[in-house]
C-alpha cells in the first residue's frame, strides 16, 4: 500500500518497462554517471506513486465533474490541487505543442474530406497515379526501343 492508501488492483505489482524508465535516465544523466539497479528501481517506484497519485486526483476532479472522460486540462488542475506548480510552465507548453501536432493531423484529414470527391472517386483518382507510376517505373527499366538496359 503507498503511502497515499492506494493498492493496484488485485494486489499485483505495478511497474512500468525497464528498458523505458532506463533510457528516460540515461537522456537526463551525463554518459559518465552511472546509476545502480537500486537507484533505477527508487526512480520507477517513484514514478509509479506519483502515476497513482495523479491518477487518484482526476479520478477525484472527473467525480466532481460528473465527466466519464479525462482531459488535459483535468491534468493541469490535479497538479495545481497536488501543489506540483512548478512543473505546470513545461506541461502546458507540451499541451500547446501537441495540440499544434493535431491540427496539423485535422488539416490534412480535412483536406481530403472536403475535396468534394466521393471515396470511389478519390480511390479512382489513386489508381491511376499507381498506374502512372508503374508506367513511368517500366519505361525506366527499359531502354528507348523498349530493351531492357544494362
């Protein structure tokens, strides 16, 4: 049990992967430290009570909301309640940045959406690139009287 009274389910252990929490240290520590098995495990126990801990607040702040989804914002509002303040500058320019990311996703779905073209038009329009495609790739292969250069 944490010391927050928080178990995971069913009592089993909670961890997460070796291999990510190592290479998360091994991007922040200089090459010339290295870091026992020991400290390693003390890093992923920590991350795991503060994962659960978060995780305890926004269930807290969904409740309150009566909302059956977590947002972003829900995770800005638990580390302010949980006084994590200082790390609030870095989160929300990551928030903004990967909002940025899915606009840039949208747009290029959209572009396809409103093209006013019917999927089988659009699938049409595919194939005859493929095609052009595999035409120009023959005619490369081959030489100007269609022999087949060396």
């Amino acid at each position: 049990m944490s010391e927050y009274g928080l178990t995971s389910n069913g009592g089993e252990d909670l961890s997460l992967p070796k291999a990510t929490v190592q290479k998360i240290i091994s991007e922040i520590m200089p090459k010339e430290i290295a870091i026992s098995k020991e400290a390693r495990d003390a890093i992923t126990d920590c991350a795991i009570e503060f994962i659960m801990l978060l995780s305890s607040q926004l269930n807290e702040i969904a409740e309150k909301e009566a909302k059956k989804t977590i947002a972003s914002d829900h995770v800005v509002k638990a580390l302010e309640e949980l006084d994590f303040k200082n790390y609030l500058e870095i989160i929300n320019k990551v928030l903004n940045e990967h909002k940025e990311l899915l606009k840039g996703k949208e747009k290029k779905n959209n572009k396809f959406q409103n093209s006013g073209l019917s999927e089988e038009e659009l699938l049409r329009q595919q194939e005859e690139l493929f095609k052009k495609s595999r035409d120009r790739l023959h005619n490369n292969a081959t030489g100007p009287e269609g022999v087949k250069e060396e």
